[in-house]
C-alpha cells in the first residue's frame, strides 16, 4: 500500500510539473508580444498609446507605469500585441 501512496505522488508531482511548463511556455509566449516604449511625455495616455500603436498592429494590453504623486506617468509603458 504504501508503493502506491508514492506512485500516486509521483503522478501528482509530474501533472504539477507539466501544468508549470505549460504556464511558463504561456508567459513566455506573451512576452514574446510584449514591447517596451520609452521616452514617453508625462502627459501620454493609455488610449494615445492605443491609438499610435494600433497603426501597426492589435494592441491587447497597455500598462502604462504612472507615478502615484503627480498622477502622471512615469515615462514609459509596456504594450502587448495580439501577434507579431
């Protein structure tokens, strides 16, 4: 019986284990959309970067840092595309 408790474990550790590479397979699959802009004027917003970058493609995330002080952002953002 207990031959089985570890065989039962061992099962669970390698669904465990695939279910992490295919998250890990997912991310690293999204970042692979995912562009870095910069120099950006404090006054930009999300839906300027939408409109500028909608131009060469879908854009399906926009996070744009913003400085919780001033309320403006931080002069930079990231965006994420539907594909390449």
């Amino acid at each position: 019986e207990h031959a089985d408790e570890e065989h039962e474990h061992a099962e669970m550790a390698d669904v465990e284990e695939e279910e992490h590479r295919e998250v890990v397979k997912e991310r690293r699959k999204r970042k692979e959309f995912e562009v870095f802009v910069g120099g950006l004027d404090k006054d930009a917003t999300e839906d300027d970067l939408r409109k500028v970058f909608g131009e060469v493609g879908v854009v399906t995330e926009v996070r744009l840092m913003m400085n919780p002080q001033t309320k403006k952002n931080k002069g930079f953002a990231f965006l994420r595309f539907e594909n390449v």
